[in-house]
C-alpha cells in the first residue's frame, strides 16, 4: 500500500486483483474506487501503485492491463477519471519508480527496462536488461536506479528520459528476489544464502 493526502484526507492506496482502492486512513472506509486490473489471464496485481503527481498508475499482473487514472472524487470513479488502459503488457512483478515526469519500469517477462509516460501510457524507451528478470523494486538513490535480478545482478542506470543509460551491472551470482535497500551509503541485498552490506 502506498500512504498520501490528498485534499486534507490522508489516504492508503491499494492495489487489488480487480482495481485500485483509495481507503481513509483513519476509518478503513473506502472513499474511491477505480476498476481495470481484470485481465485475459486472470486477476492479479503484483505491484504498488505508482504515484505521479496527482496520478496514479497501477499494473497488472502475468501480462494484464495497466491502467492510469487522476486521484480525485468519491465511489466508482473509473468512467470520468481513467486516463488510459492498455493490455496486453509484459509479466510486471517490481514496482516501478516515477520520477523526471516519467514512469521507469523494471519487467520479468520479457527482462526490459521501459520508461513510459504516465498520463498518455506511451512508452518513451524500451531496452534489454541484459540479465534475468526482475521481481525485486526499483529504487531511486543517488539519481541513480537501482534493481536486482533473479541471478543477483544489479543494475544501475539513469532515470534518462530519452534513452536507457545503463551504469554498471554488479554480480553476487546467488538467486535473489528482492529489493535493494539504502542506509547511510549502504546498500543491503538479500540473496537465497546471504545478506550483503555493501559500503565504502
């Protein structure tokens, strides 16, 4: 889940098999709702929602539709705030990261990196990672991106607009599935064996 306020009103955003809710913080009552998630393969949602701006996109998952929508009004809110919705979509596992007024995306099935435009869904780039796939979340330290693959390689690039721009490519060469995390100029990674800490 994803905590914001919005009007004065804190939030928590959830993705769930069929569509996003918007829940009150502080009574648990559902205050919108926007459908779409449902695809041809099922109803899944492996990702969080994606907060931009005052939008927000959600992902589903083993190819299902995204979909984008403006985070406004009250009850079923899919006919007059949905932006767009596309499917058929790659295996979508890690939530992404937006940031440069774009949406940065690290998928499993194909392993590319894309980056798209979340008010229109356009992909502006798309490349090969160049490793496995990933089920671990991007992650924006340092202005740089940072996500593990399933062979415990991660990649480093830039949030780049216009083109992939790939930085390094670090190997533990052990199973992972998750997400880096940042301390104080460390980064920690979890494989199937060993946690790592990694520091000057």
């Amino acid at each position: 889940p994803i905590i914001t306020e919005r009007n004065s009103q804190k939030l928590i955003i959830c993705s769930m098999s069929l569509r996003v809710n918007a829940y009150d913080l502080k009574t648990g009552k559902i205050i919108w709702s926007c459908m779409g998630l449902h695809g041809k393969k099922g109803d899944l949602a492996y990702t969080s929602p994606v907060l931009a701006d005052d939008i927000c996109v959600a992902m589903g998952g083993f190819n299902g539709p995204a979909i984008s929508f403006r985070m406004q009004g009250t009850g079923d809110i899919t006919a007059k705030e949905q932006l767009w919705r596309n499917e058929p979509n790659p295996q979508r596992i890690s939530t992404g990261i937006y940031t440069q007024g774009s949406l940065f995306m690290a998928n499993a099935g194909p392993n590319i990196f894309q980056c798209l435009n979340p008010t229109t869904g356009e992909i502006r780039w798309q490349e090969r990672s160049g490793g496995a796939a990933c089920w671990g979340s991007l992650i924006l330290a340092n202005q740089h991106l940072y996500v593990t693959d399933q062979n415990g390689t991660t990649h480093v690039f830039k949030p780049n607009v216009k083109r992939f721009e790939k930085v390094a490519q670090n190997q533990l060469r052990e199973r992972s599935n998750s997400t880096p995390a940042f301390s104080n100029g460390q980064i920690f990674l979890r494989t199937f064996q060993h946690v790592y800490c990694i520091g000057n």
